[in-house]
C-alpha cells in the first residue's frame, strides 16, 4: 500500500470514528475555548474558528495569529462544509492523483483551500452541522489539533482544555495555514 492510499485510509478512518451523539453551543463553547487553552499553553500562533454555514459560533484569534490566518479559516471552512469531509482528506485524495479541484469552473481558490485544518462535524442520525477549523501551524499540525479536541468531546465535558494533561502540541515550525 503506497504512503498516499495509506494516509486516505486513515484520513477516513478517522472520520468515521469522529461523529458526535449531539453538537450544541455549549459544546461549540467547550471545543472553542479547549483549544484555545491548549494554544495559549503551549504557545502556538493560531486562529481557532467553529461555524455553520449560516454563522460563526466560536472564533478566537492567539498570540502571533495573522489577519491571514483568518482567511485560511474562511476558506478551509468552506471546503470542508461543503464536500462534508476533512480539507486534510480532500488535500490527500488530490495529492493521491484525484481531481484537480482548482479546474477552471470547479473551485475557485478565493473561496476555497484544501490545507489541512478543518474537519466537519457529525452528529449521529442528523449528519454535518458545523466545521471545526484551526490555521498558524503546517497543516498536518492544524489537522491534529482539531482531531485530538473532537475525540476530547467525544470522551465527555471537561476533557479537552484545562483538565488533565494534553497530548503534546504540534510545533509551530513549518506554519502557514
């Protein structure tokens, strides 16, 4: 199995396990503010953003974040409510020699960016209803970040953020998205 099917494989692995018995403003809150905690502790420059498609339900902007990370964040976002899936598994399945999405008329790269960091939100019988997106770090770093937050909230309240202890945070090293 090449290193790309491989990384597909576990990319949609990963989705399927990351879905949610239910998904409310409080939990927005708590995923919101998790993550946030963890950069402040650990110093990563990152924009943190949890939307639907009709509106923002948590934004916050760390130490070192840039205007640009915002725009990342709006891009990302979109990308990943609109194909309902990971922009790290949509930036793997293109790198693996699927389509093109930048194709003239398919995806314009203004609205849209396929860099890891944003990951849909599933809730069980009722499907995506939110987008979880983090950008400062390289994009598997942002990526994780999400990841490692939703199986915090799967796990039950008060997991991720300031109880325990957090999985070791991505570097900032190699940031962009």
């Amino acid at each position: 199995m090449t290193e790309s099917v491989q990384r597909i494989a576990h990319l949609e692995a990963e989705s399927r396990e990351l879905v949610l018995p239910r998904f409310e403003r409080s939990d927005a809150w708590e995923l919101g503010s998790g993550l946030a905690v963890r950069g402040l502790q650990s110093a990563l420059p990152i924009a943190i953003d949890i939307r639907t498609t009709g509106g923002v339900l948590f934004h916050a902007s760390l130490p070192g974040a840039t205007h640009d990370n915002d725009d990342w964040i709006r891009r990302k976002a979109a990308a990943a409510l609109r194909f309902e899936t990971s922009t790290a598994l949509l930036q793997a399945r293109a790198a693996g020699g699927g389509p093109d999405w930048f194709v003239e008329g398919w995806l314009d790269p203004r609205e849209y960016a396929l860099a890891g960091g944003s990951v849909p939100v599933f809730v069980r019988g009722v499907g995506v209803v939110a987008a979880v997106t983090v950008s400062g770090l390289a994009s598997d770093g942002d990526h994780t970040l999400v990841v490692e937050a939703l199986r915090g909230l799967l796990l039950g309240p008060r997991v991720i953020g300031t109880t325990g202890t957090p999985a070791q945070a991505p570097t900032p090293a190699g940031r962009h998205s």
